[in-house]
C-alpha cells in the first residue's frame, strides 16, 4: 500500500502540478516557493529511478553549468563565513540547477509547455496587480522611499514614489518586468487567434506601464535591448521605435525624463558609487583570481576593499554588475563559467527560433533572445540576479525555452 501510495505521490501529473504551483509563486515571495519545488525535485528524483514515467537528460552546453556549480561550491571554503556561504550555495546555484532540470525533463509536451508559460502569466498578474496597490498608497511609498533610499531626494525632490510590488526592489522588479516583457511580446506578435492575442497585448501594456513606474533607468535602457533584438531578429521596422526617444525627450519633461537624463549628468550619486564598487571589486578579483573570496559573500569581504563609503555599518550585498561580481565571488574560471552558461541560454533559445517547427517554440525562442539580451544590458549596473526570486524566473523561463528544442531534434540523453 506505501508502494501504491508513494508512486501515486510522485506521477508525472503530480509533479507537474507541482512545477506549475512553484513557477506561479516564484516571483511573489523569495521563500514560499520552496514549498512545492522541494517536492517537485524529490518526487521526480523517485518517479526516474523507479516509475520511469519521466527521464533525465542533460541540455545542451550543459557542460558550463556543472564548472560553475564545482567553482562556486569550492569557493566557500574560502569565504569568510564557509557555513553560510555553502546554505546560500545550497538554496541557490544548486537549486536553479535542480529546477532547470526539473523543468527540462518533465514539461514535454507543448499543452503542458502552454501551462507552464501560463502559471508564469498568472504570477505577472498577481504582481502586477499588487504593484498597482501598492503604489495608490502614496503615504507608504514615500516613507520607504525614504528607508530604502532608492533615490537622491536632493536630485529628484518630487519623485516620492517608484514601483517594487513583491519583489522587494523597483530594480528587481524592473529586471521581473523585462524578462515577462520579452516572452509576453514575442507571444503578441506571433499570436494568429484574436481573443490571445489581445489577452496577451493587455498584460503587456500593463507589464510596461509598471515598467515605467519603477523609475529604473537600467530597465529603460534595457528595453531597448528588447527593441534592438525585435529590429535585428523579428522585423527591421521596430527600429523607428528608437526615433521616438528624442521626440520624448524634447516635449515631456517629468520625472521620467528627469531620471533618463541623469544618466548622462555626472551628478547621481549612485553612478558615483557603482563606480567605487567597481573599483573595488576589481581589486577582490586581482587577490582572489582562482577561487574568488567565496560564493554569496561579497558583503563579508567588501569592507576590506572600501575606498569610497566612509559610514559604518553600512552593508554593500553585491557589485552592481553581475560580470564583475560573479568574477569576485566565485574567480574567474567560475565565473566564466557562469556567464557562459547565461548567454548559452540565448544562443539555445536563437536556435529555436530560426530553426522550431511550430509557432510555440519559435515564440519561445524569440522570447528567450530578447530576454537574455536584456539582461546581459541590465546586469552591466546592476546585479538583479543576486535577487533569488529573479534568478530563479531567470533560470526556469530559460529552461522552458530551452526544452523546446528538445522535442524539435528528437533527441535524448545527455547532451541532448
């Protein structure tokens, strides 16, 4: 009966309830989703091994991965703090990887692909709509404004609120907002049926509108990677769209324009203090070339390397830039082998784009390309993927994009 029980427990369907469960509450609590991917891993881990209902099978260039995970898992027992750094690594690389997998091996067919992209959807929504709320409370968004100190009130005296909704950040929550962004408009424009169609073009514009109201100037200009790779991969006329940025700038002149504009001013201070991380960082990377100074403990080793914050107690969690911090925290064949792996996802998600069979992979494909093209803009000053709630969205959207690919080669096994 505990036999019956247990392979009932671990089916195929049970585990995909559970993968769809997990990837509707990734971006919406940085914990919660744990509870149902824990399951998901153990219960397919148990179905390969004695139902045989699904497999496991190793994606393409999955070679650049497993150096990262080695490099990263080594690098702990040089940090400064070895037991936290091997947790973190533990609910961390080990677990994109997992779910990767995971994601990889048992969303198979395309109506179980389409349910999956959906629970993604269903989750944008949620945060969406929670953004929206969150920002009518003009109150409270001011007064952490204030404690997160997520803008230079002297520069930008009348920006008193910026967007985060369940994503504890807006620049994380812009980083959210353009890899739905990237799927979302790949499925708009390729979508034949009306009623999707429009169903997909709402949700976008309102990913958009929070996307504009996080007040990010990295995602802005990150959107653009998404227009460029709309231009050069989908349909050359998307480039007029970068004529509409002067036209923007020469007639409107609020807060939006404002934040855009400091880019270039040489008066922000948080330019001024990515510049000092950098700095530093470079530093972490010329000592600690092979091993790095540990994974996740950037913050620990930062301080010996402060040229520029004299305050104390203040606590700087990572780089602004994932090149340089995945350089530091893990050295640099580690963290080679991390960027690797990153832009492997877009170079997969190209190949099923100009080479899928059917609709859903090319719009996957298309999808993929855009989003790790605009992450690879954002993550040169900022270093969204620190956040767990992004990476996982990062890692299981590539996933899915990725595995489309495996049903158009037809192969299977590792490597394939």
């Amino acid at each position: 009966m505990g036999k019956v029980s247990a392979n009932g427990l671990c089916s195929k369907q049970h585990i995909l309830h559970l993968l769809y469960a997990t990837l509707f509450l990734l971006p919406l609590n940085p914990f919660l989703f744990y509870i149902t991917l824990l399951p998901a891993i153990g219960a397919w881990l148990y179905n390969w091994k004695r139902q045989k209902e699904v497999g496991l099978s190793l994606p393409p260039l999955w070679q650049m991965g497993v150096v990262f995970l080695l490099c990263s898992f080594l690098s702990a027992f040089v940090s400064k703090n070895t037991a936290f750094s091997l947790m973190n690594w533990a609910l961390q690389p080990l677990m994109y990887g997992l779910l990767y997998l995971l994601i990889y091996n048992t969303v198979s067919t395309e109506k179980e692909k389409e349910k999956a992209l959906y629970a993604f959807l269903a989750g944008a929504v949620v945060t969406v709509a929670y953004g929206f709320f969150q920002y009518a409370n003009a109150a409270g968004m001011a007064a952490d404004m204030e404690a997160q100190s997520w803008v230079d009130p002297e520069r930008f005296p009348l920006l008193r609120r910026r967007m985060y909704s369940t994503l504890e950040n807006p620049n994380l929550f812009g980083a959210y907002l353009l890899m739905m962004i990237s799927i979302l408009t790949a499925f708009t424009l390729r979508e034949k049926a009306v009623k999707r169609k429009t169903v997909f073009a709402g949700i976008l514009l309102a990913l958009l509108l929070c996307l504009a109201l996080t007040y990010s100037r990295g995602a802005w200009v990150s959107l653009a990677a998404i227009v460029l790779g709309l231009t050069l991969f989908y349909d050359k006329r998307f480039g007029f769209l970068f004529l509409l940025v002067p036209v923007v700038l020469a007639f409107y002149h609020g807060q939006v324009v404002e934040r855009f504009l400091s880019l270039f001013s040489g008066e922000d201070t948080s330019v001024d203090l990515r510049f000092a991380l950098w700095e530093s960082t470079v530093a972490m990377i010329e000592e600690h070339p092979l091993l790095g100074v540990g994974w996740g403990t950037y913050f620990l080793a930062y301080p010996d390397y402060n040229f520029f914050i004299q305050e104390e107690g203040v606590l700087i969690f990572h780089a602004h830039n994932m090149y340089l911090n995945m350089l530091a925290e893990v050295g640099i064949p580690g963290g080679l082998a991390f960027l690797g792996a990153f832009f492997a996802q877009g170079i997969l998600c190209w190949k099923n784009y100009r080479y899928g069979k059917d609709s859903f992979t090319k719009s996957m494909g298309l999808g993929g390309v855009l989003m790790v093209m605009a992450l690879a803009v954002i993550s040169m000053g900022d270093h969204v993927l620190f956040s767990r709630s992004v990476s996982f969205c990062f890692w299981s959207l590539s996933a899915l994009c990725v595995s489309c690919g495996k049903k158009e080669d037809g192969r299977t096994g590792a490597g394939s």
